[in-house]
C-alpha cells in the first residue's frame, strides 16, 4: 500500500464519505462509510464501503485490498466476491470516553493513523468542559486506553486531563469568527462611508444637471412661446390683409357689374340702329 508524503497521518473524518474507485477500471465502487478496527491492537483492518440506491448495500474492503488513501478517492482492488468482515472489528466513533477515575470525559469523535501501516496514532474527542476541557476537538494516545467495551472506552485518568487540543470548537471559532466579522465590520463602514459620499456627490451632479434642464427648458419654452406670438402677429395682420382685399373686392364688385351692365345697354343700342 501507497501513500504521498503530506499524507503520512490522517484523520478519519477525512476519509468518511470518500469515494471509493476501483485502481483498475476507475469505476465507482462506492463511498466510505466506516473505517474498521481492531480495537485491542488498534489497528485499521479495512473500509465499510456503501453503494446503490441511498447507500442500502455494503460491503467490506480488507486492508490488503486498499491500494491508497488519496485526498478526493480511496483507490482499491476490488473484487466481485464481497468479503466479510472479522467478528471483532469496531468503528468506535459514537463510543463514551470514561477514565478509570470514573468520569465521563466525553465521546470518541475520530482518529489519526498512518495511511501505510493503519496503525492507530491517537482517539480524537470531544468533551462538555469536564476538568476544564471545553469546547474543541482533543487527542490521546492509544498507551492511555484501559479497555473497550461495546458501547464505552476506559482511559488513564492522568493522560485524559492533560489532553492537547487537536482542532478548535465552536466556540473557539465563534470567537475567531467575531473578530473576522468584527474587522469586517469597520472595513464595511468604510466602504459604506465611502459609497455614501460618493452617493451624494452624485447626487448633487444629478441636482445640478437637472437644474441645467429646466433651466433649458424654461428657456426653450420663453423662445417657443415668443415665436408662437409673433407668428400670432403675423397671421393676424395677414388675416387683416385678406380682409381688407375682400373688401376692397366687395366694394369693386358691384361697380365693375354696374360698368359691365352699361356696357351690355350701349352695345344694344349700336346694334338696334344699324
């Protein structure tokens, strides 16, 4: 079995949920349901693989069928026989972390062990703040374990007390998290301060533009509504003009009927003489 170099101890947690491919043909096998061990040599002794439809069928892949432990896959040989799993193998994850004082010191939340061996290095777990361990993630070594039983793990009292953190807890984060948001925060304001005066000098363009439109406006309107005025004028006076012809027509109308009609009379009395 092979494995990188950055990836001489690892975490279960990691390699929970992984996908599980066959090294020869590249197919899905599955995904990691459980890693199994011997918890009396703690050691890995293989993978609980789930497949199918909502992951209703699995299967046991012994140690000697997995190939690698990558960071995205678990590469296996797999093969079509399903094989089971030894009578005394467990995951432990789920199982009650007492010491041999008699305390509850929390659960077992995980492992690290090495991906070439499957050697177990330390139990992960957490704790709700008996003797001061509070929130987060802790570790202890396998020498601190006493017995296991189906449901409990019994360790050294002494070792489980000067536990080292192995991650940070919720509240840990919390607080990192508050600081974040905290800085964010002021870098927020900022940014608001500054959008805000860029808003109102933006603001104060837009007033001032608008305030050149209407004046535009107005202004239009004064030489529209002056050209409409003289144009008013002028088809005023035309319209005075037009009258004034008609009536000088009206006036010559029946003047020029009164010459043609003496016209007509003295043509008549030429003819009647000769």
């Amino acid at each position: 079995m092979t494995a990188t170099a950055e990836e001489n101890i690892l975490n279960s947690y990691d390699v929970l949920n992984q996908l599980v491919l066959d090294a020869q043909t590249i197919e899905e096998v599955g995904k990691v349901s459980s890693i199994q061990l011997d918890p009396q040599t703690h050691q890995v002794l293989g993978i609980t693989c789930k497949s199918g439809l909502l992951g209703r069928k699995k299967q046991f892949l012994p140690w000697s069928q997995i190939q690698t432990f990558g960071k995205d896959s678990v590469l296996v040989q797999s093969q079509t026989l399903e094989v089971e799993p030894p009578e005394k193998t467990a995951s432990l994850i789920g199982h009650q972390l007492w010491t041999d004082a008699g305390n509850q010191a929390g659960k077992i939340v995980g492992y690290r062990f090495d991906p070439q061996t499957g050697r177990i290095a330390v139990y992960l777990f957490v704790s709700n703040g008996w003797q001061g361990i509070t929130d987060g993630v802790y570790q202890f070594p396998t020498s601190a374990i006493a017995s296991i039983g189906p449901k409990r793990l019994l360790a050294a009292d002494s070792v489980i007390k000067a536990s080292e953190q192995h991650a940070p807890g919720v509240t840990q984060k919390m607080a990192q998290a508050a600081d974040f948001l905290k800085e964010d925060y002021k870098q927020t304001q900022q940014d608001m301060s500054g959008l805000l005066k860029g808003g109102q000098n933006l603001a104060g363009q837009v007033k001032q533009k608008a305030g050149e439109v209407a004046e535009q406006a107005k202004l239009k309107a004064e030489e529209l509504g002056e050209q409409a005025k003289v144009k008013a004028e002028q088809f005023q006076e035309k319209a005075g003009e037009v009258t004034e012809q008609a009536k000088l027509k009206a006036i010559q109308l029946p003047d020029e009927a009164e010459a043609m009609a003496d016209q007509a009379e003295q043509t008549g009395s030429f003819e009647s003489q000769g």
